[in-house]
C-alpha cells in the first residue's frame, strides 16, 4: 500500500497548472476555440448571476448554473472581469481543471508510489489535447468532469476492497458531478457497477455493495431535488434522473458519417490535428488523425504487455474495469450522439493517462534511457496542443470587429440573415444583437423596418436538428418559407459564404445532424429559386451575398 502525496505536493501542482493555465487564456485571447458554445451558456447564467433566488434551474445542467453564478459573482465583487462572463468562465474551468490536475497527481502517487510518474503524468492529463483546449475556453463541462473523474479515480484505488463508505462517497462525487452535466452518468455507471461485481467478496455481498452505490446516487439526487424544491424550474427526481437530452434531435442517430467524426474525436483528444467539425474535414485529416489515434493505440498496447502478469491484482483489475468500462460504454454513447464533440471525448478518455502513468512506472525504474525518453515525451502533447492553439489567438477581439462591421453593412432593422447554423458570426449577434434564435418557421415578423429583434435569422441546420424526421423536401420547403417571408416583408436577406459551398461541402456539414440525405433538395431550392450577388467581404467573417428571387 502505497502513502498519500503529501498535502504540500498538491498545492504545487494546483498553483502551477491554475497559473499556466490562466496564463495561457490570457496569451490566447480567445475563449470560443472550436466551440462557441460557452457564450451560450455564459448568457444562460446570467440571471444566476444577477438574482439567484428567481433564476431558473436547467434540467440537464441542474447544479452548473448555480455553481457558476455564484463563481462568477464572486469574481465580480473581486473586480475580475466584472460583467464578462463569457471571460470569467474560461478562468472559472481553469481552475476546475487545475483541481483536476490534482486528482490525477494524487491518483497515480498512490497507484504507483512515485512522485515523478505522478508528475509526468499530471503533465501529459493536461496537455491532451480536448483537455487543454475545454481548460482554456467558456465550456461547461469542466467541473463535472473533474468530479465524475475524481469518482472513478477512487473507485480505482478502492474497488478491490470496497466499503460501504467508500462506496457512499464515490456515489455522491460521481452523483454531484453529473447533476452538473446530465449525459455525463451514462458511461462511468456501468463501469463502476461491473468493477463492483468482480471485486474480490462473495456475491451477496458485491450485490449488496450494487445495492450501496445505486442508493448513494438516488440519495443525493434526492437531497438536491428537495433542496431545489419550488425554485424557478425545479424538477422531480424522476426528471432530474433522466432529461432526455439530445434525445430524438438531429445529433442522435447512427450513420457512417459519425465514423469519421469518431476519428477525429478520438484523434484530437490527444493532438489537435484539424477535421473538427463534419465528416469531410475529418476524410481531409486523415493522415494526422489517425496517427493520434496509432499513438494512442501504441499506448494501451505497451502498457498491456508490460503489465500483464500482473493482471489478476484485485487494484489493477479494478483500474481496468473502471477507466476502460468508461471508454467502451462512452463510445458507443457518442457514435449515437456527437463523437467528435471535444465535451463528449472528455470524460471517457482519461484511460490513456493511467495508461501512460502505468507505462511509465514500469519503464523509469527499468530502463534509464528508455525511461528519459518517456518522461520527455509526457511534455509532447501540451507543447503541440499549445501551438495547435496559437492558430486561433486574438479571434475574439477579430470577432468583435466584425459584427461592427457587418451592422454598419446591413442595418439590423431592414436585414434577415440566412446561416448554415455553425458560423461563430452567430454566436456573437446572438449576445450582442439580441437573445432570439432563428425563425424555423415559427416567426411573425413585422415588416421592415424593424428594431425588435436586432438579430432576425434562418439557420440551415435548425431543420435538421429539431425535425429529424423531415425529408429533405420537407426541409428544404420550411426554408423556402422563412426567406420568402423575409422577402415579402421587404426585408434584404443577407446570406454567409455558406451560398458558395459546393454540394459535398453542404453534405458534409448537414452529416453531423445526420441529415446529408437532405443536400440536394436544399441545394436545389437554394440556387433554383433564388439568385445572390456578392455584397460584403470581411478578413474573418467571410463573405456575404444578397439573396433574390429569380
């Protein structure tokens, strides 16, 4: 049995990662690196920022928005980016993540016994390439993440010998972590439950340790649910049990095409080598990717091998069945879902740290020169994944500009913007112009011109998201319906460089809403029934075209 790190190493490792961690949002100048999605919910909180006691709770998010707006309201009584949450939560992850940090360097101090495995791999956790990114930008997975992770760390070390408080206690961190972010319970239960099976006790009791871990989480699921009790949006626990997020949208469903997004979430993780978004840009990173994904298969199969005689030991059995459990159950989760999206990679790839730790325990003690060259490899992937990032710096500030740009063009009171749904130009019309989503046939609009809303918008992909049972000419017709109504109205309407996409592009795009099939009859509509001239030009925003009826 191997001792605790002591208390001073953790600090350590807390300021260094916090302090390299801040210092690099603050180099970068850029919290919407792949995803915008953070503003999103940056605005999402701000009435728990402003007036807890009247926000309302999110179902899927249920303790993020709480925890978050008190965060950010401390920053902001601390002068700290005072009403920019957008900015304070990406501080807000880096600090959850350098808690995280934390967890991995005490994780592998006690598996392995070793300050310097502890170090490296603490280093390498860091310097994958999904975590650093969701450590630097305004996502909101982070801090489930390091509780569900701190969760399955000592279920790791404890699940050869469990005790009903320990399991009490994994129940409530894995429980508080995925009351932050719901989908976060599905692929770590089942491996805690099966590691829980298999440990070493007669099979009444490994039930009755089953029994233990399901009534920890129920129980504290239950605190939660009755101490939100008659707040704004509080839910039973039947609904807080299950949400249904993402369920019957475009982003769920099985297709060839999340094979390639598969690749590149499984890639990116530990490098970041491009193919973020659809499938074609993953065909077109191919090469890169599946070097990442080689790396990493390298990985697991050293580790395998080196400690394979080993592999009845009740704690390394336990390890296994927790961390690859989490990998299995979560993979199969995000090929129904969005495997390429950097939050859902997050919490079912950490195996290849304690791969990575394991490996080097082996190999440092054995071998000096192969154990030298390990330990300089443990740096590799944040030194790539930080110039990776660079490719990005400043875009926030340029993003800023442009929409002044694009206001002075096209006056909002007399403009209908027509997007695919993904530009980052969104994103930031939606906080700056006015909160309203686009029209999906669902918009009255008044005439032009027209003030309120600033923001007046259709968006390609919104069809493909919330009617996933529509057939492309249905789609394709919903979308004919929302520009001639802008049109009727006297509206101009002003559409991305989105018009010049060639069909396979436009594909592509509509595969990660599992709605490729759709291409032609919307690519038809498009160019059969309208014509566009080019009207504006900007370094970062594109280009722009004027739609009219042919």
């Amino acid at each position: 049995m191997t001792r605790t790190a002591p208390a001073w190493q953790l600090l350590l490792a807390f300021v260094l990662s916090l302090a390299v961690l801040c210092g690099l949002i603050g180099w970068l100048q850029n919290v919407h690196i792949i995803s915008s999605n953070g503003m999103y919910k940056s605005i999402q909180a701000e009435p728990w920022i402003a007036s807890p006691s009247t926000a309302r709770l999110d179902p899927s998010n249920y303790l993020f928005f709480p925890l978050y707006g008190v965060s950010a309201r401390l920053l902001d009584m601390l002068g700290i980016l005072r009403g920019v949450p957008w900015k304070q939560f990406a501080y807000l992850n880096a600090f959850w993540a350098s808690l995280g940090t934390v967890v991995v360097y005490t994780f592998v101090h006690r598996l392995t016994g070793s300050a310097a495995v502890a170090v490296l791999a603490s280093v390498f956790h860091l310097g994958c390439g999904f975590v650093l990114l969701l450590s630097v930008i305004s996502e909101d997975i982070m801090p489930g993440y390091v509780l569900v992770l701190a969760s399955m760390a000592l279920a790791g070390l404890w699940f050869d010998r469990p005790t009903w408080k320990r399991i009490e206690l994994i129940g409530v961190l894995f429980t508080l972590g995925w009351l932050i972010e719901w989908r976060l319970m599905f692929p770590t239960l089942p491996a805690l439950v099966l590691a829980l099976l298999v440990a070493p006790e007669p099979i009444g009791r490994r039930l009755g340790h089953v029994f233990v871990l399901v009534a920890s989480i129920l129980a504290t699921s239950g605190i939660v649910q009755l101490s939100w009790e008659g707040h704004n949006g509080a839910i039973g626990l039947h609904d807080i049990l299950w949400t249904g997020k993402g369920v019957a949208t475009g982003w769920a469903g099985v297709s060839w095409d999340k094979a390639w997004m598969m690749l590149s979430g499984v890639g990116n993780y530990l490098l970041l080598v491009g193919g973020f978004v659809d499938p074609r840009s993953a065909r077109e990173a191919l090469a890169p990717l599946s070097f990442s994904v080689l790396l990493q298969a390298a990985i697991f199969l050293a580790s395998v091998i080196l400690l394979w005689t080993r592999r009845h030991e009740p704690r390394l059995r336990a390890v296994a069945i927790v961390f690859l459990g989490t990998l299995g159950a979560g993979q199969v989760l995000n090929f129904y879902s969005q495997p390429q999206d950097p939050q859902m990679q997050l919490n079912v790839m950490p195996w290849l740290t304690v791969a990575w730790a394991l490996l080097l325990a082996a190999m440092l003690p054995a071998r000096r020169g192969v154990g030298i060259v390990l330990a300089v490899l443990s740096f590799a992937p944040f030194a790539w994944n930080v110039a990776a990032l660079a490719k990005w710096r400043g875009d926030d500030p340029r993003w800023l500009a442009a929409t002044g740009a694009l206001e002075k063009r096209f006056p909002p009171d007399s403009s209908v913007f027509l997007y695919f749904g993904y530009e980052p130009i969104t994103t930031w019309k939606y906080a700056l112009w006015s909160r309203t989503w686009d029209w999906d046939n669902k918009v009255a609009i008044a005439p032009t011109p027209s003030a309120d809303p600033k923001f007046k918008w259709i968006a390609v992909n919104a069809g493909a998201i919330r009617h996933p049972g529509w057939t492309g000419p249905e789609h394709a017709a919903a979308l004919k319906r929302d520009i001639d109504l802008a049109l009727d109205r006297g509206y101009r309407v002003i559409v991305s460089d989105m018009w010049a996409w060639p069909p396979d592009v436009l594909a592509a795009y509509l595969g990660t809403v599992a709605a490729s099939d759709r291409t032609d009859a919307i690519y038809r509509m498009l160019h059969d029934d309208f014509r566009a001239t080019e009207a504006f030009r900007d370094p970062i925003a594109g280009t722009y075209y004027e739609l009219q009826r042919r």
